[in-house]
C-alpha cells in the first residue's frame, strides 16, 4: 500500500517534470522569433534599439556644444541620411546616459563656446556611451573642464580629459614648460598650414593626401599642442607652412568592445571631405 502511494507521488512528479520541459520547449522558438522581430523592426528604422545595426535607418547624431559654420555646413550637407540635435552640456541631468543611447553618434565640440566643462553625471554617461559601442567625435579642448555644484561652478583644479572622460580619448593633454597644460583654455596655437594623411589606409583619409591640396592656398588652423595618448592611432597630422614643427590633427582610439572615438585638434568643419569621410567611416 505504502509502495503504490509512492510509485503515484513519482508518477506524478515525472508529470509535471515533463509538462515544464514541454513548456520551456515550447517558449524557445516563440522567444527567437521575438527576438528576430525585434532586431528586424530596428533595422528597417521602424523603432529604435540603441547600439543594435540599422539598415536604411536615419543617423541619428547629438552635437553637444556649439557647431561651427563648417559644421554645420557638413552635417546639412548630408540631412539626406543623418538627423542631428544640438544641446548644451549644462542642459543634461542625471538621465544622461538613457538620453545618449538614444543616438548613434555624439559630437562633443565647445570649442567656440564659452564654457568647455561636463558634469561628472555626463562625463560618466559618455564614458559609459563608449564602452557599450558608441561612435565619439571630440573636437579641441573641448570637456576639459569640469563643473560641479550649483550656476555651473567649475573646479580650478580639473583641466584635462581623464578625470572627466577617463581613457576613451586619444588625446592626453600635459603641462607645458609654463606648468600651465597645453589644452587649457588660451594655450591655442594658430598655425598656416595643411593636414597631411599618415594613414593613407583609412577610411577618414580615403581620397585625400593634403587638405588643402598642393597649389591651394594653405588655411589658418587653430590647434593645440597634445599629445596621443597610449593606444591611440594617428590618422594625419598639421603642419605650418616653412616650420618643422607638427602638430596631431586627428587621433583615433578604440573602446572595447565596440565603441570608437575620433579627436579632432582642429574645427573638421575646415576640411568637409574629411569630415564627411568620418561620418560615413563612424555610423
């Protein structure tokens, strides 16, 4: 009598064992085609999954600062595939980090405004943007400053990029003969010149050796003195009519596992062939 009553429980327990297997089962290919359904609505630009690829969906780009004419003329130039917005770095809270997920690039140039400092909130949230898989474009001295506390206070003691943006940037900025560091607000340096391809390979260069060519006449850069930081890639550099010296013009750093951040140290509105190489090459 006892056996049967545990031959039943047992019985009874195989049961159910296998209803569960049956219905996990059963969940998997409804589970993968959700998935499928997902990614191809993301693709076709239907909603908007960030970091997943997009077929023919529109570039979505935040520009974080204040664009300059070229700039602007660029990314008008092609409003056929991209979609860009303009903040100000101030304007960002806590949220930051949903808030650029929402993009597929960010272009962080405050070279032209007055205020080149991040919150640690949004020096955070772009770190972390990187680190997922963004797609980065850092322009001058821009972010290296930070704000704290309350009607944008900025702390005297913050005037680099790694204790806002910690490794993510190509550039590191160090202290000059004067102790003051080279990519502080006022250590520019104009120089008569042209960017010259030390990449020839890549695609931000695809198509252009010099810029301006050879017979054109040379434009006025306003760069800085910096140097690339450890794992970066020199992709061309500037250098002034009759001078020796050079200067790093764009330097290219990669994120693992996906993200990439190009700097500039100089307005790319200047030279729109490779600004518009970058684009194509980052989204």
């Amino acid at each position: 009598m006892y056996d049967e009553g545990a031959g039943g429980a047992g019985a009874g327990s195989g049961i159910g064992g296998a209803a569960k297997r049956f219905n996990l089962e059963g969940l998997i290919p409804l589970i993968l085609l959700v998935i499928i359904g997902v990614a191809s609505l993301n693709y076709f630009g239907i909603i908007d999954v960030p970091y997943l690829p997009k077929g023919t969906a529109r570039v979505q780009v935040l520009f974080i600062g204040e664009p300059s004419l070229g700039e602007k003329v660029v990314l008008d130039n092609l409003s056929y595939f991209v979609t860009y917005r303009t903040r100000d770095a101030s304007t960002f809270g806590n949220a930051s980090s949903e808030e650029l997920s929402q993009f597929d690039m960010v272009m962080l140039d405050q070279s032209n405004s007055a205020n080149k400092s991040l919150t640690v909130a949004l020096g955070d949230a772009i770190q972390k943007y990187v680190q997922k898989g963004g797609k980065l474009i850092i322009v001058l001295n821009s972010g290296i400053y930070q704000s704290v506390g309350f009607g944008g206070y900025t702390a005297s003691d913050v005037v680099n990029w790694k204790a806002n943006l910690g490794n993510i940037v190509p550039a590191q900025c160090l202290a000059g003969f004067d102790g003051v560091p080279t990519c502080a607000e006022g250590k520019e340096v104009n120089v008569v010149g042209r960017i010259w391809s030390l990449d020839y390979d890549h695609p931000i260069m695809r198509g252009i050796e010099i810029a301006p060519p050879m017979g054109d006449a040379p434009k006025a850069f306003r760069t800085l003195d910096v140097t690339p930081d450890e794992g970066a890639r020199t992709i061309a550099y500037l250098q002034g009519e009759g001078i020796p010296k050079t200067y790093s013009a764009i330097l290219e750093k990669k994120a693992f596992p996906g993200g990439t951040v190009v700097y500039f140290n100089y307005d790319p509105g200047m030279t729109p062939g490779i600004m518009t190489n970058t684009i194509n090459y980052l989204k």
